[in-house]
C-alpha cells in the first residue's frame, strides 16, 4: 500500500485517542478539525448571556472547513465556530460569512446555538471592554465555553467531543459535490481540492498535496483540472496529514525542515529508530539506563550491544521468532525545499518505506552487526553501531553553520538506503572519513588544544564505517586483533599503534609513572603522512622510536611484535608508498586496543 494508505489506515486504527491530548499536549485530529493558536476565553451560559472573558492564550483544537484551513489574509472563509474578532464582530463582510455558517449548523448542538444567539446579539466588543481587554486587533482569536449548568463537566467547547461529532455530522450530511474515484483508498468520495498544510510545526505553511495553485506548473496546460490529476478524497486527505502531523509532533528524528519517523501502521507504537546508536536502541528495548545495565555485569569488561539487539528484539534471544510476526513497519521522511531559511510553501516525501516487521527487524540488526566498532564509555569498552548524526560528522566535520543542516538530512536519507534497501557505503564517504581522522589535531576544544576524547571517538565511528564498507564486498574485519591477517593496511596500521604505545610507554617511565608528559607521540603527529606515504614516514617514525627501545625494559618485546609485523607483508607490499585505506585504521584501533588490555591484565 501507498504511504498515503498506510497512514489513513493508521488513523482509523487510532479511533480511541482522536481528540484527546497526550502527556505533552500532542493531539491527533478530529475529521475536520485544526490546531489553532488562542488569546481569549469568552465564556456565556445557555441562553447566550455573557458571563466572563479572560485574557489567556491557549493551543486548542478548532472546527474548520476545507476552505477555511488554508485561507490566506485576503480570502474571506470563516472557522465554523472560535473565530478571530474580525470575523466575528469587526469586519461587516467577514461577520455576515461567519454568522451565516454559524446558523447553519447551530441547531446540531445547543451549545453552538448558544454562540449564535451571543454573538448575534452584538455585545462582544463591550463585554471585552468591560473586561478591560483590548479589541483593536483583528487577529485576535477568541474561543467559547458555555456552562449550561454545575453538572456540565465540559463547558469549554474544544473539549466537549459532542461538539466535535456534530460538526462531523453537519459536514456529512450537507457534502452534495460530485463524488470521484479516491486515488488513495479505491472508493467514490467527494475529492478535496484544498489540503492541510502545518504538517510538520517547523515548516508549518508548507503542503505535501497543492493541486489548486494556479502557477503550479505540474497542472497547467496538462489537465482541465487540478483534482484529475491528484483526485484525494476529503476524510483520506484529513485522516493521512492529521497523522502524519501527529507522528512527526510524536516520534519525529528532526534536523532544521526535515522530519522522519518510524511507526507501526498495526498499531501506531514508534518503531525501532533506524538511525539510532546500538547501545541507545538497545537501552530503549530494556526501558533501563546505561548505569543499571553496567551495574548488573560487573565482572564483565566488554559488552557487544549491536550483537545484544538481536536478543532484546526477539524477547528471547530468539531470531526466528520474529519471522512469525505480521505487523507492519512504515519509514517516512519529509522535507521541505528552502530559499535561504524560508520556506517554499512545498513539502515533499524524500524517503517511504513499509515492511513486515520481522524484515525492518532484520535489517536494522543486520546493519548494527555490520557497522559496528569498538567504543569507550564510563570505564567501559563496548560494541555499537555509531547513530546517523555521528557518522555524518565522521564523514563532513562537526557541525559549523546553517548549511551543515542540508549535509546532515541529505546525510541521513542515504542512511536510510543503505540500512533498509542494503545500498552500499559509498568509497567517497570511506576516504573522507578515513582522511579527516587521520589528522588528529583538527578535533580542538573550544578554548584550544587537542580534544583526544573527540578524535578517538571520531576512529571508532571511521572503523565502524570502514567494517560496513569492507563486508559489503564481502572482505569481513572482525573485531578482535587477526594476528595472521596480512593485508598491507591493517599491517601498517598496526606498526603505527605499536609505535605510539612504545613511545607513550617510555615516557611515562620517563617521568616516574606520573603520566605527566602530555605532548603528542610522533605516531599521532607523523599520521597523516603516515597514512599519505606508509613506507617513508615509518622510516622516519622508527628512526625516532630507536632511543625509546633502547632505554626501555621490555623494549625487546617490542621489537618483537614489529619484527612479527614486518614479517606478515607480502613480498613488494612493505616497500610500496601507496596511500592507506580504511582497514589501517582498524588495524592501529585493534592492535592499540590490545595493547591497552594487555597492560591492564598485567
């Protein structure tokens, strides 16, 4: 089914929350209904007499009309019921517009017929007055509460669902427009021409569906008209924005204009982000914090959370489990085009995706498993996939400026294709990882100086992406030290971590274990050359790396383990000057890593 099906089958299932907020205020939709922005509360009793105003701005749910959801400041069609001044008092031409559509569906409820009678009596603009609020304003939205007696336990109409459903009903009953065939749900409706807009709240004038504009070129000489060329029924059209909207203001993974959320169509419960970290996933599916997981193991210094996911997916560590699951998983993005930082008016869906669970399941562990590396955090080392956002500044920089906006959501939808359609990681973002890591001294604190923690993070991110691209071609690295693999890189890299630990090591000798010597090893300055021309920087490192064995006890070990090295590269590899691709990285993360454990053990 189409992503527009998907959604309107999503909010039928939903029956029972329409209308009603959620913890934060999130509302989904009633049928032909619009959040709306309020400044004062007038309240009347049930023979229109007014009571009271007060002065306070209130986010409410209003009754609308197709036309009056999307008027713009020189169009004159009025919401049904809370209204601006203007149009209830101010402005003759807009009055009579509003009064008129009043009248005609008051007798469905008696409270509405209330409005009527009070707002047909004139007295609005004295009552405000008396009140001390000012009336100069035409924009000023007013909202109505009619108490009829003690007992009534929703005198505000925007709560009271009784006003909502006879609105439902006058709008109904009084459809008398030719109905069409609905391109989204196969049935013979009437067609809505004017769809909402205020979708997604950081891009609120901008629509998914414009089939009326006249300068929209899509239409013009093409069709006689705009609706044969997108014919959407009204109750589709309303049902798929409004939760669409609600699932952005829910579950939406935003970034400036664009928004993407992943949801059950079954049941509307938020899927498993697909751009999330392992470990944060997996701390989500155990509804626990970091802290509790580590304090339940321990004894145990490792923890591989992209391999843990499977588990906590399966409820039992059980893959195939999931194989017998029939909900389905939709993944949507939305964006809007910009001029600078202002809208279009224009929304587009750049990413859709829907699959049987246990499909999204697989292939979001599928890719946990795959783009995993090592990472460092509270003490601990752990497996985990980097998040979108971490890989997006591996490969482009941190963040810096508004244009960085546009790299990251362009970022995040290649992301969603190469974890939900199993596209490849492209060899461009590889190579810019892999180059901007290995110039160590471009991750710099804010007041100056070396961010270690920064760069050694930003290597675990290159090597996660590396291990992904690597075992797309069917070249998989494990994650443990291959004490036996002999591949130019990963050998380079690991004479680079031996170099630096040879170094680090006698110094801190140096200064009586008082790890007080923080200048950077030659390993770490020389790496970029390192990575550029192997062969002739590792002449240059070595040479310096002499006086450091010489003095150090253990040195011979040492030279041991490069003489092993040296030992692995194939005959003309060790001489080439050819620049190093990703798996050195991995080959200096992994011998480094085991250097660091072999000194903890002893």
């Amino acid at each position: 089914m189409s992503w527009f099906g998907n959604l309107v089958e999503t909010y039928d299932r939903l029956a029972d929350v329409v209308g009603k907020p959620d913890g934060n205020g999130n509302i989904l939709l009633p049928l032909y209904h619009m959040p709306k922005n309020t400044d004062v509360c007038v309240t009347i009793d049930g023979e229109g007499k007014f009571l009271r105003a007060d002065k306070s701005k209130q986010n409410i749910v209003v009754p609308c009309t197709e036309d009056s959801s999307t008027r713009t400041s020189t169009a004159v069609y009025p919401h049904p019921l809370h209204e601006q001044i203007g149009y209830i008092t101010l402005d003759k031409k807009k009055r009579d517009a509003y009064l008129s559509q009043l009248k005609m569906w008051s007798s469905y409820h008696s409270k509405v017929e209330s409005v009527f009678k009070y707002v047909a009596g004139g007295s609005l603009i004295n009552d405000l007055q008396m009140c001390d609020i000012k009336t100069d304003d035409p924009k000023l939205f007013i909202r109505f509460s009619v108490e009829v007696s003690l007992d009534d336990l929703f005198p505000n109409l925007w709560e009271d669902d009784t006003v909502a459903a006879a609105w439902q009903l006058y709008c109904e009953q009084s459809e008398q427009e030719e109905k069409t065939l609905c391109y989204a749900t196969g049935n013979y409706v009437v067609i809505r021409v004017k769809h909402p807009r205020g979708i997604n709240s950081s891009a609120n004038n901008a629509k998914l569906i414009s089939c009326n504009d006249s300068t929209n070129y899509t239409f013009r000489g093409r069709f006689a008209q705009p609706e044969q060329a997108n014919a959407i029924g009204s109750l589709a059209s309303h049902k798929a924005h409004a939760m669409l909207s609600y699932l952005i203001a829910t579950q939406g993974y935003k970034c400036d204009f664009q928004a993407i959320v992943a949801w059950a169509i079954d049941d509307v419960d938020a899927a498993p982000n697909p751009l999330s970290d392992s470990l944060s996933l997996y701390l989500t599916t155990q509804q626990t914090d970091l802290d509790k997981v580590l304090e339940a193991q321990a004894d145990v210094i490792d923890i591989d959370f992209a391999k843990r996911l499977r588990g906590a997916f399966s409820g039992r560590g059980d893959a195939a489990k999931l194989r017998g699951g029939t909900r389905r998983i939709a993944v949507i993005a939305v964006d809007v085009a910009t001029t600078g930082r202002v809208t279009t008016g224009r929304m587009a869906i750049t990413f859709y995706k829907d699959l049987l669970e246990n499909e999204y399941i697989d292939r979001v562990i599928a890719w946990h498993e795959s783009c995993c590396w090592w990472f460092r955090g509270k003490g601990v080392d752990y497996v985990s996939a980097p998040s979108a956002d971490r890989i997006i500044a591996a490969v482009y920089g941190e963040p810096k400026g508004d244009n960085y906006d546009k790299i990251k959501k362009q970022g995040r939808e290649r992301l969603l294709h190469c974890i939900l359609n199993g596209e490849q990681i492209g060899t461009g973002w590889l190579n810019a990882a892999v180059s901007r890591v290995s110039n160590p001294f471009s991750y710099s604190k804010q007041d100056g100086g070396w961010d270690m923690y920064r760069w050694a993070t930003a290597v675990s991110v290159t090597c996660a992406i590396a291990r992904k691209y690597y075992t797309d071609r069917k070249e998989a690295i494990d994650l443990e030290l291959n004490m036996t693999y002999s591949n130019r890189n990963y050998l380079y890299g690991r004479l680079l971590a031996l170099a630096e630990k040879i170094e680090s090591h006698a110094r801190y000798l140096q200064t009586g274990g008082n790890d007080t010597d923080k200048r950077p090893t030659n390993a770490l300055r020389y790496m970029s050359a390192f990575a550029a021309k192997p062969f002739h920087t590792w002449v240059l490192i070595y040479n310096q790396l002499v006086p450091y064995l010489q003095r150090l006890d253990g040195g011979d070990w040492y030279q041991q383990q490069i003489d092993i090295i040296m030992s692995l590269f194939q005959e003309g590899e060790y001489e080439c000057d050819k620049a190093l691709d990703g798996r050195y990285l991995m080959g200096y993360s992994l011998q480094r890593r085991a250097l660091y454990l072999k000194n903890e053990k002893e």
